[in-house]
C-alpha cells in the first residue's frame, strides 16, 4: 500500500513537474526537458496586459464568490443542522447537488440561462461560481458543527446568555474552522475554474484560468506555462500558510479522536 501510494503522488506531481520544468525554458516554445534555464517567461507574463487583468478580475471575483458563499454556506448550515436527520439528508443532498452534475453540463446550461438575461459577463461569472462553490462551504461548516454538542448553545441560553452573545460566544468559535476551511476552498476553487469560466467569460474580462487557456490553444506559449506554475506555487503557499496559523485540517479531524 506504500508503493502504491507514493505512485499515485508521483503520478499527481508529474503534470507539475512538467508544468514547471516547460516555464523554464529557453526557447520559443514549450517543450519538456526545456531548452536551458531563463525566468524569460515569467517577466513576459508580468509584463503581459491581458495576463495581469486576468489575474485581477480572477482575484476579484475570488473574493466576492467567497463572501457571498460564507454566508449562504453557513446559514444553510445551521438551518439543516436543526432539522431532524431524514430531512437534514434530504436537504443537504438538494444542497450539494451542484458537485453532482458534470462542470461542462453546468457551464453550458448557465450560458444558455444567462444569454437570456444579458449575464455573460462579470456579474454572471460571480453567481456561476457562488453556485458551485456554496456546497464546499456548506459540508466543512456541517463538519464543524457536526462534531460538537449539539446542546452547548442551548446550555449557554439557559445560563442567561442572549440570542447574540450565544451566537457571537458559543456558536462563532464552533464554526470558525469549517468557515476558515470552507472560505479558503471556495477561494480557490473559484480563482482556478475553467471549465464554467470559459462559458461565461466575455472578450476583455476573462479570468486568468480562461486567459491560459486560450494562449494554450492558440499559442502555446511558455508564458502561458509560467501563469500556470505562478497559479499553483501562490495555491500552495496560501494552503500551507493557513494551515500554518490556523490549523484548519486539524481543527476539522482532530476532533473525531
């Protein structure tokens, strides 16, 4: 089981490695083992316009899917915390079901909704990822809750604490690990998304996942390379740097034991 774990590393790193080894290259075109060593491509990339308002509209529309996803996800939490189990199932899988439908069957159909209503545009990138980014948020929030007592806050009440103290003392510090590990997903999996993105996206506002895409198609470029490694080592370090300071993974695990 080793063995086989360490292949099934080594065969997600590859495309990494050969992502990272292509950003490096000398030449003129993308090509593993690279042609020599330069960081050529990645001053390209900074000083390419169209790759740097890409970057800004996906960190834009990141952060704004984020917050709107905090708050739906974590009040749809504590809603279907307090139903009774058959339906708090029912729900949630009514909830999830966005993870269930193919991303391509969902990008295409809100092309076709959003065509309708003039929302192939920023606005309607940001309501394309809230919808698919709401379930990520809401499954870490019902971990939190669901690995507490249920009957704390209602202690916390009987002991003479308001609605607000109870939900700002009691409630707040049992959700803050699913909410930090819920904003941190639906963050990324909103900045990478491509495959909704590429329908939504209109000339001149496409994020930077949609900006790479189309130099791939059409260039190959090893610029287009260098965005993509930038894209993940910025992922990874924010991942670590959370987990650093927050303990979000720990947070959620470490209290099953």
């Amino acid at each position: 089981m080793r063995v086989l774990s360490y292949l099934v590393y080594i065969a997600l790193l590859l495309p990494i490695v050969f992502v990272l080894g292509a950003s490096l290259t000398a030449g003129g075109y993308i090509r593993f083992p690279p042609d020599g060593l330069s960081f050529r491509w990645y001053v390209a990339m900074w000083n390419d316009p169209d790759m740097m308002k890409g970057l800004v509209i996906s960190f834009n529309i990141a952060l704004i899917t984020t917050g709107v996803s905090v708050v739906i996800g974590t009040m749809a939490a504590l809603y279907l915390f307090r139903l009774n189990a058959r339906y708090r199932q029912i729900m949630a899988s009514l909830f999830l079901s966005p993870l269930s439908v193919p991303m391509v069957l969902t990008g295409f159909a809100m092309l076709v909704l959003f065509t309708q209503f003039g929302l192939v545009n920023v606005t309607g990138l940001v309501i394309s990822h809230v919808v698919v980014t709401v379930p990520y948020m809401l499954r870490t929030v019902m971990t939190s809750l669901s690995l507490t007592d249920p009957f704390v806050p209602r202690a916390a009440a009987i002991l003479g604490a308001g609605p607000w103290r109870v939900f700002w003392h009691v409630t707040m510090p049992i959700l803050k690990p699913g909410m930090l590990a819920g904003a941190m997903f639906t963050f990324l999996a909103s900045f990478n998304n491509i495959t909704i993105s590429v329908f939504i996206s209109s000339p001149g506002a496409s994020p930077l996942p949609v900006v790479i895409f189309n130099r791939m198609e059409n260039l190959a470029e090893p610029s287009a390379a260098a965005a993509a490694t930038a894209v993940i080592l910025l992922t990874a370090v924010g991942i670590l740097v959370l987990e650093r300071h927050f303990s979000l993974f720990k947070s959620l695990l470490g209290s099953t034991r």
